[in-house]
C-alpha cells in the first residue's frame, strides 16, 4: 500500500502496517481537505436523497416516515457482511487481537544471529541486460572473446526482513515528522475498539441516530420544507454549545469566531428559506420535530466524537451495521404502537414504492452516513453540522439547473454567508488558536483604555498645572 506523506515523500506501507489506514498518515491539512471533499461529496448525495424522499411521500403517495427510516436504517446491516469477507473481523469474533507493537524507544537489541531476522533464501530468476535495460552480466576478454567468458548464476538470492525488523526499517526511512505520524497512528490501533465494544457503543447510540432521522422525515411530512430547513440549521449552534462543554479535542475549543460563523450561517439560512417559504398563522407541529432533529444528531454527533475521537479506533462500517441490526430488533413493535393510535396506519408498500426506498436507502443513508461520519472525524464536529446546512442552497441550485425554477435574489444573498461561514469554520479548525473576532475586540478595548488613560492623565496634569498657576501670586505677595 503506497502513501504519500507529502509531496516529495511517498512511502510503500508493508503487510505488518497494513492495519494503519491511510488517513493516519496524512498531516492536518490534508486531513482536513480530504474530509471536506467528502462532506461536500455527502452534500451531493443528500441533496438527490431529499428529492427521492419528497417524491416517494408526495408523487409515490406513501407517506410513511416511520416506516421509510426503519427499513432504511435495517439496510445498514449490509455492513455487517464483513464478518463474512474481512478475516480481521472473524478474529476479533474468537478472541483473536492483533498483536500492535509500539516503537520501544531507548531499548537496542543486537542479535548474535543477523540471519535470524530474515526469512529463508528465495531464488528468484536474474533479469538479463536485454529486459532491465541494462548491459548484460558477460564479462569477455577482447582478444579471446570465443575462448574464455565470464558469466554469472541465472537466479538471485532474495531475503525478507521479518514482519517487526520491517516495521523498524520503514520507521528508519521516515522523515521525523512523518516517523511521529505513524508511531501516533500506531498506538490509535493498539487502543481500537473490539467488536464487543463496537457494539456496546452502536448500543448507546443507535436511539439518538434514529430519533434524529425519524424527526427529520416527520417535520417533512408535516410542514413545509423552508421551515424545517431553518429550524433544522440549529442543529451547528447546539454542536457548538454542546462541544464546547464535552470537547473530544482542541478543535472543538470555542471561540467568538466560530461563534460568529455560526450566527451568519443559520441567517443565511434563513435568508435562503425565506425565497421560498409560505409563513404559518399558527406554529405548525413540524417545528418541534424539526428542532427535536436538530437536537438528536447534535448529541449523537458530539458525544460519539468524545467517545471515540479517531476514525482508527473504531471501525466504522461495524458500527453502523449493528446500529442497523439494534434498531431493526428493538424499533419494530413500534409499527403496532403508531397503527393501534392511526398515528402512521401500516400500509405494505408496492414493488415500485420498494424500489425507491431501497435506493434511498442504500446510496442516501448507507452510503452517505459512512461517508458523513468519516468527514466528521477528518474535520469536526461543528464543520459536519455546518456541512448539512449547504444541501438547502445546493438543492435550491438543483432546482434551478434541472427543473428551470427561478428564486428571488435574497435566495443568492443568503446563500453567501452559508458558505462562507463553512470555509472560516474549516480554517479556524486546522489555526485552533486563532481567533480574528476575539483579538480585534481585545484591541479595540485596549485601544479605548488606553485612550481614557490618557485623558486621565491629561487633566490631571491640567490640574497640577492651574493649581501651581494659582499659588505662584500667593506666594509673591508674602
């Protein structure tokens, strides 16, 4: 497996570090344009996903947002065939580890055997001159050139370092920057989670992931798209507030920056929904869905970051397989609970309404949640959440390249500070310590007192100024 460390290094990774993915290897800012192609990329995704969903509840003429969420939530077990093709994951089912070594640091071992670090001898065919290239390994004596010859054995000896010497000689061969990255990455696999745990952990999670969509689908089908959009933006201020009170790392720090980009972002949302939305007298009931989402994937997204911090910690297809299989067993006697109260009356789908909720299902949320998640982890928490917000404008845009809808210019107007807002998110994520707002309110405030001090001083020297002018004539006539 090749992996480029930076423009002018590219390693080639041996079986032994075949567990260390490729992203562990990259440094911050390639980590962080990586995740943001793929959040885009998910963008993209769930902007066709949206229009496949308001098609089967209006067109299809199956509103049932329970039971779309279920069956595309079940379709996550698909996953779960990897205990059927990955080998590391039957290991793990019989109690098998892998055997991670950190690099041993002030510890030098020198075998009396060199040979015993190598493999057996190998004999592998010599290419010839006329195949590498090369002029061919016949030495022959210009005068004597039919008669006498020297000419060298067909094969060559090959031997192979064993899996541990070789980790240390790709470790040798890496720059120190580079050397620090895989160490890191190394140790993150020592701690990677079994699939008992990987379990435990889809167990804590799996109700919030489905309360966040089952909401969302409800606020769709029961008020308008614009409003829940809107609603549905607050999602990145309770990721903010609540990352800053359970931070999984120093990205997640709050700022008055982020802050700021956050407020713009929901306005420009706002904006945005604005050009297309139809005011309700009353409040409509799906705002409290809408908000409920907001608030479910919120939790999910930064609690499951605290808990696990690092994409190499835990297997991400696992997770999702047995969020899959958990909803599938527990959510089911729910499907009685909302026909008994007519709150969503059973209705067994047709072959053709299948056929769209098994394709929403696969590439809308099989697809994208993987894709989503693993973003999440390149980048952060609070740049994920911004990140769903671009579908409204992206959809928008959809609708005016495809279907030649027309929108009003607040629609563009808004969709500025949307964008903006995800960009300066990104950059003060990979400048952590930077905060432009903060340091320019600090300046003006220092810039006021000292000015106030100055005035201070000003009359106070004014002062000590009249006095002296009012006791010199005293003074004098004494």
């Amino acid at each position: 497996m090749a992996v480029a460390l930076s423009e002018d290094e590219t390693i080639v990774v041996p079986s032994s570090l075949s567990f260390i993915s490729c992203t562990s290897l990259l440094s911050k800012s390639q980590r962080l344009l990586l995740g943001l192609l793929l959040l885009l990329f998910v963008d993209v995704i769930w902007v066709l996903s949206s229009e496949l969903t308001k098609y089967i509840f209006q067109n299809a003429e199956y509103d049932k947002p329970f039971f779309t969420t279920y069956f595309k939530t079940s379709f996550f077990m698909i996953y779960l065939t990897g205990f059927i093709f990955a080998k590391s994951w039957r290991e793990q089912c019989f109690g098998h580890t892998y055997e991670y070594q950190h690099l041993k640091q002030d510890v030098i071992e020198d075998p009396e055997d060199p040979s015993s670090v190598l493999s057996g001898p190998t004999f592998v065919p010599m290419k010839t001159g006329e195949e590498s290239g090369q002029p061919t390994s016949v030495v022959e004596s210009t005068e004597e050139s039919t008669s006498r010859s020297v000419r060298f054995n067909g094969v060559v000896e090959v031997r192979e370092l064993s899996p541990n010497e070789a980790v240390d000689a790709l470790m040798a061969r890496l720059s120190y920057s580079a050397s620090i990255r895989a160490e890191v990455a190394t140790r993150r696999c020592a701690e990677k989670l079994s699939s008992l745990e990987t379990m435990k952990v889809a167990a804590t999670f799996s109700l919030l992931w489905f309360l966040g969509n089952y909401s969302y689908q409800a606020a769709l089908s029961h008020t308008e798209a614009g409003l829940v959009n809107v609603l549905s933006s607050s999602s990145s201020l309770f990721t903010l507030m609540l990352a800053a009170c359970l931070p999984s790392g120093s990205s997640d720090r709050f700022t008055l920056t982020k802050f700021i980009a956050v407020v713009f972002s929901i306005a420009g949302v706002v904006l945005v929904s604005l050009s297309d939305l139809k005011v309700e007298k009353s409040i409509p009931v799906g705002a409290g869905w809408a908000l409920a989402g907001s608030m479910c994937y919120a939790a999910y997204l930064v609690l499951l970051k605290r808990r696990v911090d690092h994409e190499d910690k835990m297997s991400i297809p696992m997770f999702f397989g047995f969020v899959g299989l958990i909803n599938t067993i527990v959510m089911w006697p729910s499907f009685f609970i909302l026909h008994a109260t007519k709150l969503e009356i059973f209705v067994w789908p047709t072959q053709q309404q299948w056929l769209y909720i098994a394709l929403n299902g696969l590439i809308g949320t099989v697809l994208s949640e993987f894709l989503w998640l693993w973003g999440c982890f390149l980048t952060s928490s609070l740049i994920a959440t911004l990140a769903m917000s671009l579908t409204i404008p992206l959809s928008m845009l959809a609708d005016v390249a495809v279907k030649h809808i027309s929108y009003p210019f607040l629609f563009y107007i808004g969709s500025i500070p949307m964008f903006l807002s995800f960009f300066a998110v990104t950059l003060l994520s990979h400048w952590e310590e930077w905060d432009p707002v903060a340091q320019l309110l600090n300046r003006i405030i220092d810039s006021c007192r000292s000015r106030n001090r100055n005035r201070f001083m000003n009359d106070t020297d004014d002062g000590e100024q009249r006095e002296s002018l009012i006791e010199q004539p005293e003074l004098s006539s004494e």
